[in-house]
C-alpha cells in the first residue's frame, strides 16, 4: 500500500532544549497521574464513585499523553519530521477520543457530585458499581465510535497539500484537501456541539443546581458542596481552555507565525495532562492525605531497602 508523507512543521532549531522540556514533563505526567491512580486502586476507602471518576480521568490523561509525546519526542530529535497519513489519522483519531472523552467523564463526575449533594438518600443506589462502569465505558466508547466516522471519511478525500502545520496531527489536516469536504464540515460541526457542547452545558447545569440548593442550606454545608466542586470545576476549566485553545490555533494558523504557533501549540499539550493530577492531588483532601502517607513512607522504606 502506497503511504502519503506529511512534513511537520519545523522543530530543530531548539530541538535539543524541546526534547529534555517534553521527556521531562512527559515523565512528570506518568508519574504523578500514576501515583494518584495506585493510591486510589490499593486504598479501600477511596473505592467510591468520586475517586473511580478521578482514578478513569487521569488514566485519560496518561492516554492523551501517550498519543502525542513518544511521536514528537522522536520528531524533535529527527532532521525531517513524518507521518504516514494513515498513521496521522490514527493518532488525530486517538487524540480527540481521548478529549472529547474527558468531556464525557467530567459530566459523569458533576452528575455524581449532583446526586451526592442534592440527593443524598438516592446516592447508594443510583451511583452503584454496575452505573460507575457503565459511564466510565461508554465516556471511551461513544468518543471513539462518533469519531472513527469522521476519520472514515477523511480517508477517502483526495489531498493536494502534503505540509501539516502542526506538531502532531490534529485538526489542520482538513486544511490538506484539494476541494474541503462539505459532509466533513457538518458533520465536525454536529459531532462538536454534540461531544462538547452538549455536556458542557449539562456540567454547567449540574453545577449551578448544586449551588442553588446548597446555597440554601446551612454554612456549613456550603462549604462542604464548594469544597468537593471546585477541583471538578479546575480541571474543566483547564480543559476546556487548552481543547478550545487547539481548536483556535488551527483557524488562525494562517495569520500566526510557525514560533508563536509552535508555542501556543506546545502549552495546550503539554501542561493539562500535569494539572489534572496537581490539583486532585492537592484539592481533594483524601487523597492529599494519602499522598502525605505516602511520601511520609518512602524514606523508611528506602533505608530498609
């Protein structure tokens, strides 16, 4: 099979700077992700649906890395950077899976945060295992089965440009058809209102419950309700500007230079998978506690050793 190239952009001007910047921060986000995870998978009182939520957000998050940092790490240090297009709309297939599907679990996480504030009576049985499992599976599975449509399609466009303007392969590819596809656009269109706006409203709607009825309760348990929000509300934050971030360089690669392109292009992928598990890690008391523990720990059991 005949395999069409794709030349990134430039990188080798600093690549020796970039390359230690990303291993760096690529192995800072698999550790600190997979910390949090193993305190929440060994830890018993942390097997409720909040920390499942937290412990599939942040395996998430070591995916998106996955996808991205081990291809551009070889890149930075390569004289010429290429792609299969093939391999390309695999990793462009792989890397909104794993965004869109952070959507899905942060709205399965501000729905579980509703029904344990608002509905606390309810909590046991609407929040069981089989309904835990049920949304972490179908946050990965509907993503991947939306998406793939959209990559099917794109498979068969006929392109004309074989430069991508981008690091990785995201979006700007659609820029590489000779004649932009009109059933591509809509259905961009359609699967953006559908796998992010969507559920961002319905996170939003979540949450603006919560304060209206917890606002209407004692202080006390105001304070309890911002408390168990507000890193739930940081990571989405975060998310949503680095994902709308992408999507914006992509529109405005024409009128950015490769340097600033290049910047904004590296600080949406790099830093979200490593604030995820920062403010979980330090806003969530429970887990803070056992990462106390932890490192409390660690000394004793290297002198043993």
């Amino acid at each position: 099979m005949n395999l069409t190239y794709i030349t990134f952009g430039e990188l080798h001007k600093y690549r020796y700077l970039y390359f230690v910047v990303i291993f760096t921060l690529y192995i800072l986000i698999l550790c600190f992700n997979s910390i949090i995870v193993y305190l929440i998978w060994t830890c018993k009182n942390l097997h409720e649906p909040m920390y499942i939520f937290i412990a599939a957000l942040l395996i998430n998050s070591v995916l998106y890395s996955m996808i991205i940092y081990p291809k551009l790490l070889s890149d930075v240090l390569s004289e010429k950077q290429t792609i299969s297009y093939p391999l390309c709309l695999f990793q462009g297939f792989s890397y909104y899976t794993s965004a869109v599907s952070e959507f899905l679990l942060l709205a399965a996480m501000a729905y579980d945060r509703y029904v344990s504030i608002c509905k606390p009576l309810q909590y046991p049985v609407i929040m069981n295992r089989i309904t835990i499992y049920v949304c972490v599976i179908l946050a990965w599975l509907i993503p991947a089965f939306e998406i793939a449509v959209s990559f099917v399609l794109y498979s068969n466009v006929k392109l004309c440009s074989f430069t991508l303007t981008a690091i990785f392969c995201n979006n700007s590819f659609y820029r590489l058809q000779c004649v932009p596809s009109v059933v591509i656009s809509i259905y961009g269109v359609v699967m953006l209102i559908n796998m992010t706006f969507l559920p961002m409203l319905f996170i939003l709607f979540s949450y603006i419950r919560i304060l209206r009825i917890s606002y209407s309760c004692c202080r006390e348990t105001r304070r309890k309700a911002l408390k168990t929000c507000l890193p739930h509300l940081l990571v989405l934050i975060n998310f949503s500007c680095f994902f709308f971030f992408d999507i914006i360089i992509v529109r405005l690669e024409s009128d950015l230079s490769n340097t600033v392109r290049l910047t904004l292009t590296f600080q949406s992928i790099l830093f979200h998978p490593l604030l995820n598990p920062i403010i979980y890690g330090l806003k969530v008391n429970e887990i803070f506690k056992h990462i106390k523990m932890l490192l409390c720990q660690w000394p004793s059991r290297s002198l043993c050793l």
